[in-house]
C-alpha cells in the first residue's frame, strides 16, 4: 500500500508504502484530527475498515492502547529517522536504505525482491531528483544486482551488495 500525501496546491508525494497487516489511519483516530494521507493499493488486498469509534471501543475493552501508542510511537522515530536521511545521507544511501524498508514491507519472500514504484515515485520517496535515482540505479544495473522488472519497477537481485556499495559512495 502506498502512503501519499497532497499539499495545498495539489501536488502529490508518496511518503511510503506499507505491506500486509499493517494498521493505518491510527494516528487520526488517536489525536481526532484529519487524516493527513492518502492510501492506494500496490497490489489486490484485502483491507478492514473499522469505524473510529468501534475502534477505540475494541482497543479499550482489550487493554490495546499501550502496544497502540508504541506502535504510533515507532512509526514516529522511523519518520524522524528517514527526515534524518534524508537532510544528511547522499542519494545512493537514502535508495539503498528506501529499497530495504520496501522489501522489508513486501508480502513476499524470495532472493528477488519487487519493488513495484516507478523511478518517479522512488525519487518522491527519498527527496531527489528522478534523474539522481537513475544515476544512483545505473551501476547497480551494470553489476546485475537491480533490473527492471517485467511489469514495471525494479527487481531487486542483490539488497546487500546495494547497501555496501551505496555506504562506500558516501
């Protein structure tokens, strides 16, 4: 699932994409404001809307707030910690690190990895250019560790040689 936000002008950026069994909009219903993203499906899914208050209702009669404010909680330090990167880490490490956190949330395990985002929403995704994704990919294509895939985006082949290569580059 891939996690956009719009801005007043109506410009659209993907701040992230989440896999299976993932709880979203807990925020909204935590602070009572107004959601602040927008979820579209990557792939078929099966997805369970529960009402705000039926919600709250569930998290209070099973003793749910704690583990749900932990959980809020650490989707809080991983946002700081991709802002981080992203104002500090070159654009081969902020791919390297965003194809990991993609993986790390597919549905699927295998030595491939699909990453099912364009080039456009990977440079949305780490505050760059698309023209630097394609840069940083280059080499990575070269050594046969990423290609693309047959229905668009990347195949992943080789996530820890990326990770080295892009460390090394900095």
């Amino acid at each position: 699932m891939r996690l956009h936000a719009t801005g007043d002008s109506g410009g659209r950026t993907l701040l992230a994409v989440r896999g299976a069994g993932e709880l979203l909009g807990e925020l909204a219903v935590l602070d009572e404001r107004p959601r602040t993203a927008t979820v579209i499906a990557a792939e078929a899914c099966h997805v369970h809307i529960v009402p705000a208050p039926e919600f709250l209702k569930f998290v209070s009669t099973h003793e749910l707030l704690t583990p749900l404010l932990r959980h809020a909680i650490a989707r809080v330090r991983e946002s700081d910690a991709v802002r981080f990167e992203l104002a500090t880490a070159s654009v081969p490490v902020r791919l390297a690190s965003a194809l990991c956190r993609l993986i790390e949330a597919s549905s699927t395990v295998s030595a491939q990895h699909s990453v099912p985002l364009t080039q456009a929403e990977l440079s949305q995704l780490i505050g760059a250019s698309r023209n630097a994704v394609g840069s940083a990919l280059r080499p990575w294509r070269e050594k046969g560790w990423v290609r693309t895939a047959s229905g668009g985006g990347l195949l992943v082949c080789n996530i820890h040689a990326i990770q080295s290569h892009a460390q090394m580059q900095t």
